[in-house]
C-alpha cells in the first residue's frame, strides 16, 4: 500500500523522486498519485533535465489519463525545447478535456508569439485573461508578445497591467526598461520608476532601471546615486556596480570606476567585458602597461572580444608602436569588420606608417560606414593634399560637405584647398558660406594655411562678417 504524502518540501519530493528512480531502475510499475507525479515532473524540470521531466510525464498521463495538468506540463516541456507541433498537439488533447483551462489558452499563446503568428497568439492570450487566475502572467505575455510583434506601445501597456498586478515581476521591470529604451521615451521610463519607487522603495530592480533610465540622457550623477540605492538593498549586485563603473568612466572619473568594476568580482567571476571596461580606464589614465594588461586578460576569457584586441593596439599605439598595433587593430576587425572606429585606427596607424595607399583605403572604409565622422573626413582628404593632388582633395572634401552640410570646419578646409589649387573665386564662394555658417571658426582656415593671413581680400570678408554679428 502506497504510503500517503503531503507534497510542500524539497524533502518530501525527494522521496518521490527516489521512489521514481527505484521504479526505473527495477522496471517496474508503481503507483504515485497526482500530486506526486507533479512534483517529479516540477524536479527535473528545474534541473534542466526535458527528456526525464517528459518521461514521468508518460507515466502520469498513462496512470491519470483525465488530469489535464499532465498535457499542460507536456506542452510546457515541448515548448521549452522548440518542439512546438508536439506542444500544441498536447495543447489540443487538454483543451478536449477541459476547455476553460486558462494555461492552455496562455501556453498556446506563447508559442503562436515564438512562431510569428501573432495574431493567432493575441487570440489565445486575450481568452486566457478571462479564465486564467494568474492574470499578471497573461498580461507579461502579452506584453512579450507585442515587443517580438515589434509594437513596443502595446507592450509597455500590457507589462503596466502585470506590474500592477505583482510589483514583484522582476522580469516584467525589465521588459519596460527596454521598451522605453527602444521607443526613445527615457523621461516617461523615469517617471513610471520613480512612482513604482514610491510604492515599493525596496525594489533594487526599479532603482536598477532608473538608474539605467538616467544613464541613457546623460544623467551620470543621478545613475550613480540610483545604483547606490540598488546596491544598498542588493549588496551582491554585480550588475549595478559594472553600470556605476561605465557612468563614473563617463564623468571621467577613472579611478573610482576602476574599483567599483574590481568591486563585481566579488559578486561573480571576472568576465572578459569587465576585465576590457578596467583595461580602457587605464588607458585613459595613460597606464599603458597595466592597460594592456587587462585587455589581454579579457582576450583571454574570451577570444572573440573584438574591442578588447583593438585596445591593445590602442595602447601600442600610444607607444608609438604603430607597426605592432596593426597587428591588433586587424584582430579585432576580424570580429567586428563593421565597426568605423577599427578602420579610423589602422588608417591613422598606415598614415603614421607611411603607407598612404593603405591608408586611403582605410578612411574610404571609415567614411563609407560612418559618413558623419568630421575628423575622419579631413585627415581623408589631407592625405591626398600632401601628396599635392589638390583636385582629390577636393572632391573628398565636397563629398564630405555633401554628408554634412551643416558642419562648418568643413567648408573651411575646402577654402583651403581651393585656394592652394588657384581656384580663387570658388575659394572665396567656398568662404562666404563657411562664414554664413559659423564666423567664429574663421580661425581654423589660417591654421591649416597660415600664410592666407596675409590675404587682404580675406581678412576683409572674414572682418565684414565679425562686424555684422
């Protein structure tokens, strides 16, 4: 006879579970009651373990073939390993058996989100609200389903309706943060956690969140204080520490962020980002060795780390070691052969060289995938000036203007390579709008060309616009 059990403690399901395991391992049947088998299923499920959690699945279902919550559990386990046409077969044989069962309705849901067929998952999330006791889930659901939909709108508005419900949905504080980072609506984000704030000012989550919200506009000291509240009530919270690292670095404050960031390995293992964030603040802090030191501990965790590689050769670079930079520069190209930055370097890096060709090639790249990088644009076009082929450098430079119409360092060095090809009137054109745009960076002309100083017709039209502002 089957000795009775109130299942509630890991002890108790522990039993069940050996008593499982014995069965097994004898090839036998034994008898286990409803609730047993859902604390078996509920052991291997947490361990990660589906092909065991599907397995007493079988034997319940084929002991208890009306218990609907067996087929739930079973799609759940389908629908975790992406078997989602045997999930929803599951799905179907419930939902014969008890058709107001809210789970199936809310499962169901889910995997019409995880397949695309959003309407069909709408459907069957908005049926589950009306029999579903646990609404908040329903809700976060939903909210999930419209941020894969692409409408992040609807999705903060279903993840409200589930916070409001349990304030204590950690996940759902985060879905919204990203929600309101997509949309761009970070002042909103700040409102929403400070009032969830009021109400429970114990939330490490919403200090977390709000912090980040700050971090976004620029708020640095505000984040800071935000993530201390965080750490306060979360001491262990690697992640709030790592964010009050890459605040302080954005206040320059290198130093404090180099011990905040050391401060997360004491909450987690060191990771290679963390190592790379610590490697960079001493290469700000011009600690070049120590700098490198870090990002080759980064490389080391993980080999893939294209910025960590680049900020080797940044720190080669700063040595003066261009040739052994470009070694590292091209490491991390290998990664991320997109990034603008990498190719701005390894330019910089064969102009200091003397490979002009090279270098060419290299801020055409920088230009191409970032056609707003203003410095990249002139020490471009200065490459071709230098080599006295003053055309190329002007049409670099028109190329550059046509990109950014607005910026007027531009139009001053094309008044520069006007002038030194002898195409004064176009110079002089080239000057007025230049002039039009910005008269106080009239400076910048003569620095490049120094002797147009001495230009009377010029200094007169530079002075005609000084007198008129």
């Amino acid at each position: 006879m089957e000795e009775e059990f109130e299942f509630g403690s890991p002890e108790e399901q522990k039993q069940s579970v050996d008593r499982y395991e014995e069965m097994i391992r004898n090839d036998d049947q034994y008898f286990f009651d409803a609730a047993a088998f859902e604390s078996i299923i509920d052991y291997y499920a947490l361990k990660n373990d589906p092909v065991k959690a599907l397995q007493v699945i079988g034997f319940a279902i084929n002991q208890h073939p009306f218990e609907t919550i067996f087929l739930v559990k079973q799609a759940q386990i389908y629908a975790s390993i992406q078997n989602f046409d045997e999930a929803l077969a599951a799905l179907e044989k419930a939902e014969l058996l008890e058709p107001s069962e809210g789970d199936i309705y809310l499962i169901r849901g889910t995997i019409y989100s995880s397949m695309g067929w959003f309407d069909d998952a709408e459907e069957n999330l908005k049926k589950a609200l009306h029999s579903a006791d646990n609404k908040e889930d329903v809700y976060y659901q939903l909210g999930n389903m419209f941020q894969v939909k692409g409408d992040f709108e609807k999705a903060v508005h279903y993840l409200k309706k589930s916070l409001q419900i349990n304030q204590e949905n950690q996940d759902a504080l985060y879905e919204l943060a990203f929600c309101y980072d997509i949309i761009g609506r970070q002042e909103e984000s700040i409102s929403f956690y400070k009032h969830f704030i009021d109400n429970d000012p114990y939330s490490y989550v919403a200090w977390y969140n709000l912090g980040n919200a700050y971090h976004k506009l620029g708020r640095y000291e505000e984040a800071i204080d935000a993530y201390d509240y965080a750490i306060l009530i979360k001491e262990n919270f690697a992640s709030a520490y790592f964010n009050k690292g890459n605040a302080l670095v954005n206040l320059d404050r290198y130093s404090e962020a180099i011990d905040i960031y050391k401060q997360t390995f004491e909450y987690e293992p060191p990771s290679a980002d963390t190592y790379c964030a610590i490697g960079e603040c001493y290469e700000k802090l011009e600690l070049m060795d120590t700098a490198r030191d870090y990002y080759k501990k980064a490389v080391k965790l993980d080999n893939t780390l294209a910025d960590a590689w680049f900020g080797i050769g940044v720190t080669l670079d700063f040595e003066e070691r261009y040739f052994e930079s470009l070694h590292f520069y091209k490491k991390a190209l290998e990664f991320d052969d997109e990034n603008p930055d990498y190719w701005f370097a390894i330019a910089d890096a064969r102009y200091k060289l003397g490979q002009f060709e090279e270098a060419e090639k290299a801020y055409m790249k920088v230009v191409e995938l970032n056609p707003t990088d203003i410095e990249a644009w002139l020490d471009f076009s200065s490459i071709y000036f230098e080599k006295k082929n003053h055309l190329q450098a002007i049409e670099t430079m028109a190329e550059a203007i046509k990109c950014n119409p607005e910026i007027p360092e531009l139009y001053y060095r094309l008044v520069a390579y006007l002038f030194a090809d002898g195409q004064y009137n176009d110079a002089l054109n080239t000057l007025d709008l230049a002039l039009a745009i910005d008269p106080d960076k009239h400076d910048i002309l003569f620095e490049y060309l120094p002797q147009l100083q001495g230009n009377q017709v010029i200094v007169d039209i530079i002075n005609k616009y000084k007198d008129n502002t």
